[in-house]
C-alpha cells in the first residue's frame, strides 16, 4: 500500500488505485479506532450507564412526588410492623389481671419498640434506575450505549481521517480556511454535547416524567431513555455545527452578513421549529434549545461581517487595471 497515509501535496497526481488505496486506509484506521473505543466504553458500561442515570432524580419518596415508580423501602415496612408491636405491648399492659411488674416489663417493651421503629426514616429514599422489559434487553441497550459513546470519542479522529483525504484537492488558501473549520468542527459537537448534557437533559427529564404523575404510575424505559438522552445530545450537537456551515456558505458566495441581518427573524422561527423537531419537544426543552441555537446565529452574524469586511479590504488593497477599451495600440 504505497502513497497511503502520508502527507500529500496539491501539486501531487495521484491514481485512481493509489486514491482508492488511501481511502481503504484512512476506512481501516476508523474501523479499528471505533473497535477499541467500542471495547473499552463496553468494558466500562457501568460508569457509562451511571453518567447517563445522572438525569434522573437522584432519589424520591415512596409516596411518588417526583412521579416516578419506586419500589416501597424496606425500613418503611419494618417501621410499621415495629409499631404494631409496640401497640401489641400496651395492650397486654393494660388487660386485667396482669401484675404490676408484668405490665412495667410491658410498657418497657413498648416504649423500646416505639423508639426503635421512630428512628427508622418515615419515607424511602431509592436511587432511581430505568427498566427494562424483555429478556435480552438488558444486553443489547449496553450495546448501543457503548457504540454511541464510541463514536462520540473517535469522532475527532473521524473527522482528521476525513480531513486528511479532501486536504489534498484544495488549493494553499482553501486549505487555510478548511484547516481551523475542520479543527472547530469536533470543538463544537463536543461543546453541543456537554451543553444537552449538564442544562438540558436534567430539567428536560424531570418535566416530562413528574408532569400530570398523580394520574399515571410512571415508569422509565431503559431503552428509549436511553436512545432520548443519546439522540438530544447528538441533535445539540450537530445544531453547534451551524456557524460553521453558514461559514462555509458564505465562503461559496451563497450568502454574507447582510443576508443574516436581514432574514433573522425567518431565521428564528426556522430555529424554533428545529429545536422543537428534537427529542423531547416540551416547552422547557424546546426553551433550552432554541436560546443557544439564536446565541449562535447571533455570533455568526458577527463572524461574517467581519469576514465580509476583510474581503473587501482584500479587494481595496488589489490593484486595479486600467481598462484600455480592447483596443489594439498597434
């Protein structure tokens, strides 16, 4: 596999073999980069599965109030029995003919008891787990846990293999706009990522199962929990990616600052509609989604005025030819 994997030129001529060699390459290393990461987020699945439990309430009563199903404490139960016990006593305690020091040893009993079972907590505290329903469930949800977490840590990677095939068939000065483009690109997935992760998912999780929960026995799915969390992180994530697009729109002539300022508010209904096309389309979601989707476009009207202002210093600086009416001077 010679003229694979190494730094090529633009002036270089490679054939139709030595191209399709490189991209059988470039396939090779992501496939066998996806793998290891594969195996170890599976061997790791436990701290991944706990990362993604982290959006649930942390704990709730057994009476319901964060309207999630929760198995009845087993202090509850012991509680309950103790003080029935305790009645028992008192009860001896005060039938006829029991003797003075019979029914002190009973109001002792008693007493002991009452104390015994008032220490105990009055509501159970649980750590919330989704379920699962089927058999193999269990199994295949870590499966695609473990894929999707992979293929959110190699996509750096994924995207410098990419990087490295197109690199080539531009020429010095599109390369210099591709270079910080395409090493921005994971930089704002990742940051689209956290930003679902740490201020959407949590608000987003405990509206939508705590909400009407006094008319439902709620339960939460481990597999479509699951794929809400790792969908709305992927959706955020590709939604940062839009100040690079309208970047690279610009760079084809498509459009420039003036385009943006002029259409913002279609282009705020447009992002609205977005955000509520996402998983969890509920009002504290869709909120949570729109108001960094608008940050964005906002910062890259910026972006572009700014580019649009270099470009026509570019065009001032240049000089110009004095048009000589096509006429032939001899």
């Amino acid at each position: 596999m010679a003229k694979v994997l190494r730094p090529i030129s633009h002036q270089d001529r490679l054939s139709i073999v030595d191209h399709l060699d490189e991209l059988r390459s470039r396939l090779i290393v992501c496939l066998a980069a996806l793998l290891v990461a594969f195996g170890i987020c599976f061997w790791q699945n436990h701290a991944l599965l706990d990362v993604l439990n982290r959006a649930l309430p942390h704990a709730s009563s057994v009476s319901g109030q964060h309207g999630l199903g929760s198995t009845r404490d087993q202090s509850v139960r012991e509680r309950a029995g103790l003080l029935r016990s305790a009645a028992a006593f008192n009860t001896l305690a005060g039938g006829p003919g029991v003797s003075a020091q019979a029914r002190q040893a009973y109001t002792l009993a008693a007493q002991g008891i009452t104390a015994a079972a008032n220490a105990l907590p009055r509501t159970a505290q649980v750590q919330e787990k989704p379920i699962t329903t089927s058999v193999g469930e269990p199994f295949t949800t870590t499966l695609t846990v473990a894929a999707y977490f992979a293929l959110l840590f190699t996509l750096p990677l994924l995207i410098y293999q990419a990087y490295g095939f197109v690199i080539p068939a531009l020429n010095p000065d599109e390369r210099k706009v591709a270079l910080p483009v395409m090493a921005a690109a994971p930089a704002m997935f990742l940051a689209g990522v956290a930003f679902a992760y740490a201020i959407v998912l949590p608000p987003a999780v405990h509206f939508l199962q705590g909400y009407n929960s006094g008319s439902f026995d709620i339960l939460i799915q481990a597999k479509s929990y699951y794929m809400f969390e790792i969908l709305t992180m992927l959706g955020i994530g590709l939604a940062f990616q839009m100040p690079l697009g309208l970047l690279a729109l610009h760079r084809l002539g498509v459009i420039d600052g003036s385009t943006l300022t002029r259409h913002w508010r279609y282009a705020t209904v447009a992002i609205a509609v977005i955000a509520a096309a996402m998983p969890g389309a509920d009002p504290v979601t869709t909120a949570l989604e729109t108001l960094p989707l608008v940050v964005l476009y906002l910062v890259s009207i910026v972006m572009l005025k700014v580019a649009d202002r270099r470009a026509a210093a570019r065009e001032a600086a240049e000089p110009t030819q004095p048009f000589d009416g096509g006429l032939d001077p001899t």
